[in-house]
C-alpha cells in the first residue's frame, strides 16, 4: 500500500531521495515547502509520515528539526544515512562563463561557497528548495540561471551538470529520520536503537550517573548534545541516542532513567541503519 | 595598548560589538570577510586574537569554527555571550512597502524567515556580511534594498530602522570566543573553565567513564557534543566544556582524561563568563 509521506522539498530534493530509498520506491510524496510544513501536514493527517534531515557531519544536529520533533510530541520509526552530493545545475548549453546566478537554499549556498571564489561574477541568491531551482530552470527554459541539485534532480528535470560534487567538504553525510505523528503501539520487533530526551540540574556528575545507569544497563551511546535551557539558565537538555541488543535492557535503562532525569521523553524507537 | 583583533565582518557587526565590548573598547579591528579569513591573519601574526561565534541557543554548535580551532590549534582565551537582535535597516525615508530585497548573511535571513512571510514581494538575497549591506546601503545611497543588522549599525551607517527585533525565536543568544594563535605560558590567575577535545572508541561505557572522572575531580560540564569521525566509523570525537572552582582539580583530570581518551586535546583554559 502506498503510504502518502511529507518530504520538504519538492521532487528531486534530498528528501525525496530519502523517501524512495527508505520506503523502497513505494512512495507517495507530498512536497512542502518548509519542516514546518511538513509537520502542518502530519498533524493535519494528510501524510502518514514526514522525512525531516536531523543531523549533518559537517553541520551537526540541526536543532530546529529536533524541537519540531520535540514540541509536537512526533515519534521517530526510522532513520536513514544518505551522503549528499551537490552538483551545479543549468539548461543545456550554457557554461560557467554564462551562468550569472545561482539560486539555492542557503544551507546548500554555504556548504558550497569555497567553489564559487573562483567565480566572482556569479551572485548567489537564495532560494526555499534546492530541487525546485531546477524544476523551474527546465520549466521556464531560464537561461543564465543556475540551481545546486542531486544528479537525480538533473535527471528528472532534464538538465545539464555543469559541475560535479562541488561542496567544500566531500564526504558530506546526513542523517533523516521519519517520523510520525504520535506513538503508536508499535511492534517491538527489530528495534535496536532509541532517542531519548531529558533534562538535569546543573548538578556535578548528574549527566555521569544517568551514563553509568546506561552503560550498566549495555546501551551503547551513539550521539549526544547538550543544549542550554534557555529560560533556565542552569538546567540542561540533553539528547541522546542509544543503541542495545536487547530491549529488555533497553526497557531497564528506561525505567530507572525515567526515575533520575527531569522530564524524560522517548523520541522514538526504531531500526539502527547503521548496523 | 590597543591590540590588534580579527573580527568576521566589518565594523558594526556583532563581532566588532563582542571586541569592543570584550576588550573595554580598547580593540583596535581588523575586518574579515570569512572566518577563514581572520584565522589567515591570526597565523600570519597581522592580529593577535580573532573572536569567533561557536554556539548559538537556536542553531547549536557552530561545528565549521570547531574544526577551524582544532585544525589550526589555536586556542581559546575568553568567551563572551551575546544577544543577537536582528533589525531591518534601510535609507531614511524607506518603507516595508518600497523594500523590493533585504541583502544579508544566510544565517541572519534564516533566523528572520518568518518575519518576511508577510511580505511576500521582498526578495531575500545572501550576502556575505550582516553590517556591510548596511555600509553599502548607506554610502551608495541604495534605494529599496534592506540589510538586517544591529542597532549599533543603524547607528554607525546613519540608517531608518524599519522594524525591530524581526528574529523568529526572540531570544537569541550566541557564544563567541576570543582566540589566540596558540596555547601560550598563560597566567593561571582566575581560570575556571576548559574546552576540551577528545576521542572514544564506540565502546560500551567509554564515555561514562571519562564523565566520572570529571565528576570525581569536582568539574561541573557546562556543554558536551558528540561528533562521528567521519572515517573511522566506529569513532567518536567529543567537544566538552568543564567549569572548575580551583585549578588543581582541573589539573588532576586532565592528567587521568589524557591517559584514558584518545587525542586528548585542549582547545582553551579561560575565564567563565557566566559567572
């Protein structure tokens, strides 16, 4: 059954990418324009699912998406690792010379920044979506106007690569979670990995002994972030990511953390990609 | 004596304000147009310290000014935290309705993204710095162009404040510190806080071991990120920052981490600022 899946972007995004890599190609998309977006629609029960980039190796955690996740109480059921490409895209024809444009998001404007010094006459604008740049390049027949897309936005909207992988850092890994509105009953099969969300007191060694608790309970820690409170100065929010054998150790952990850490919340339990 | 600092930016910008008012007015600036760019002029010994932001209450981490600090081991001598309050400034005389485009920074037009939905006919243009759009605007005499800039800039360039405080999320506080070419014979007069740097193998417990350590020791940790190595996948590099009361008991953990982590590193003994 195709399932509808709220991706930000448009067809030929990263997200869109994630979509069809994670559920097979057996996707239904609806493309938004923004995260918020994205979760409007999810909330709304127009979408099952929503695709939401949540950390960068080269940016970190994109906190934003974290409190959307957050605040609207959504619940993780996946994750999927995709390493992105960024390639200079424009209508048949032209050349760097040619291009007096680029328009693209600013996230991918900055990680590609380095390889536009050597072209000082184009001006970068920014624009909502990456892909959609390009749809509209095609579409519109834009000349002078180049977009920054994966190959399979040039693909699909049929335009040239005027120059390939050109963001500073090559290896550019990005981590997508799906998510879904609340947490449902879930089978508890195959769940290897958790996020968790929680909160201590300025307190020395308070973050030591919840890591004790979980490293006696055999949770390995796969990412960790602290985050200021920023109306109580001293209290922290931590985010966490747990992977375990077994969920009963896991469900151990929980209890006794849950009995320890202020306000502590599961984001999501799901499938480790990584295994 | 006044001592020459590398600022990303211009004057007016929130840099500047963070030399001025980190060194008590007594700085005397040298604009930068990249964070690269002051780290160049730091190694070149044109400047003695550059201010760098590192983290921000909305964005977390600033994970590129981590790798330019680590890579060029440079090191942290002061911090100071600032609220960013982002205005929209144009020539006298400007309104909302004859703005056709607001020029500014990728990170400033997205922190203000929401502020510019309800005026759909402006254009949001990246440039490469908050205050010199200001500059620009002001000695050029640029009709219908906006900048988003401080109060400071307004003031400095002479320009209208259309609107204030148009950050989606109102309060905004980043952290910048003050760098140094490297680790020097510092005094050890008033030190109670470290940034740290340092490696675990994806090991049960490795992290927890090392946050005991800390705890034994009496430091109190005010920030922690995980962040993948990349190429060594089953790797994990961790920024922290730890407060102290006395530099002995730092001094004591630093000696036991540096046996127990990988690449143990630090990145800077200062003063707290938040004290």
């Amino acid at each position: 059954m195709k399932k509808p899946i709220a991706i930000q972007g448009i067809k030929g995004s990263f997200h869109h990418e994630v979509a069809q890599l994670y559920f097979n190609d057996n996707a239904d998309v609806i493309e938004c324009m923004s995260f918020d977006g994205t979760v409007e629609s999810l909330l709304k029960g127009d979408t099952d699912f929503s695709i939401m980039a949540l950390e960068n190796s080269i940016a970190g955690s994109i906190i934003p998406n974290y409190a959307l996740i957050d605040n609207h109480n959504l619940n993780i059921v996946g994750e999927y690792y995709l390493d992105i490409q960024h390639n200079l895209l424009a209508l048949q024809g032209e050349t760097m010379a040619s291009i007096r444009e680029v328009h693209s998001h600013p996230m991918a404007l900055l990680q590609c920044k380095v390889f536009f010094k050597d072209f000082p006459h184009i001006k970068l604008v920014e624009a909502k979506d990456t892909a959609d740049v390009a749809k509209q390049i095609s579409e519109q027949k834009i000349k002078g106007i180049a977009a920054i897309a994966s190959q399979k936005a040039a693909k699909l909207y049929g335009l040239d690569i005027l120059a390939k992988s050109i963001q500073t850092i090559k290896h550019n890994e990005t981590r997508f979670v799906i998510v879904e509105r609340e947490n449902n009953d879930l089978e508890r099969k195959g769940l290897n990995k958790a996020s968790l969300k929680f909160e201590l007191d300025h307190k020395r060694g308070s973050l030591a002994t919840i890591l004790n608790v979980m490293s006696d309970c055999k949770l390995n820690l796969t990412k960790i972030q602290s985050l200021p409170k920023i109306d109580s100065p001293w209290k922290y929010a931590f985010f966490v990511d747990v992977t375990f054998e077994d969920y009963k150790d896991y469900e151990k952990a929980h209890s006794i953390m849950q009995l320890m850490a202020q306000n502590f919340k599961v984001l999501g339990e799901y499938k480790n990609a990584r295994l």
